[in-house]
C-alpha cells in the first residue's frame, strides 16, 4: 500500500492507483490505504501532496472502492496516533484539521467523523 501510494504521487494517476488497489483483493484492510494517506498529507510539506491525495480519496469514495466503515477505520486510527505523529511533525494537528475540513467538504467524510477530529 505503501508503494501504491508513493507511485500515484509520482505519477498522479488516478485509475491506476484504483486499478492497484483493487487487485491487492483485501477490501477489510482499504482503512490502511487511508491511514497510510493522511499520515502522507501530515508528513508532507507542500500543497501538492495535500490535494493529490485528497483527490485520491475523492475518487475511491465516489467509486465505492472505500467503504464508509473502512475510511472510518483509517481516519480514527490517525486521530488515535495523531499525539504520536505530533512528536515528530510539529504541525500535524494544523494540517489534520484542515485536511479533515477539506474531505468533509468534498463529502468523503461524515461530520460526527469530522467532529471527531482532534485538536490542541
């Protein structure tokens, strides 16, 4: 999942990362793929992995690759270790809110998950 992340980065293309995803055959473990994403946006430090994985994740929710249950599981996993991330990125918390904000806006996540969200 990993790889599968680090590819799409660099190539941006969508379809395949899907495509990849979908072939790995472990639909109960799609919540990696999204810890494994926003830990990306937290870790990153400029604007383009932020919106690249944000689409990402638009497009495996629209097309139901992601199921609620399983961008659910990804999201509280990261609000869980999100005290641990802080440690070693400072501006986790900043950027977590905001990409939070942005996927709740783009309709990926649900509110009460949102409002789940930690902050400092």
């Amino acid at each position: 999942i990993d790889m599968l992340l680090k590819e799409y980065l660099l190539s941006g293309d969508v379809l395949e990362a899907e495509r990849c995803l979908q072939e790995l055959e472990v639909p109960h473990f799609h919540h990696e793929l999204v810890y494994e994403a926003v830990v990306m946006v937290l870790e990153s430090t400029g604007e383009k992995t932020f919106k690249m994985i944000l689409d990402l994740l638009k497009s495996l929710w629209r097309s139901s690759v992601i199921t609620m249950d399983q961008m659910k599981r990804g999201y509280e996993r990261v609000y869980c270790e999100i005290p641990d991330i802080n440690l070693d990125v400072p501006h986790s918390y900043s950027v977590l809110e905001r990409f939070v904000e942005e996927c709740f806006q783009a309709g990926i996540i649900s509110k009460p998950l949102r409002d789940l969200c930690p902050s400092r």
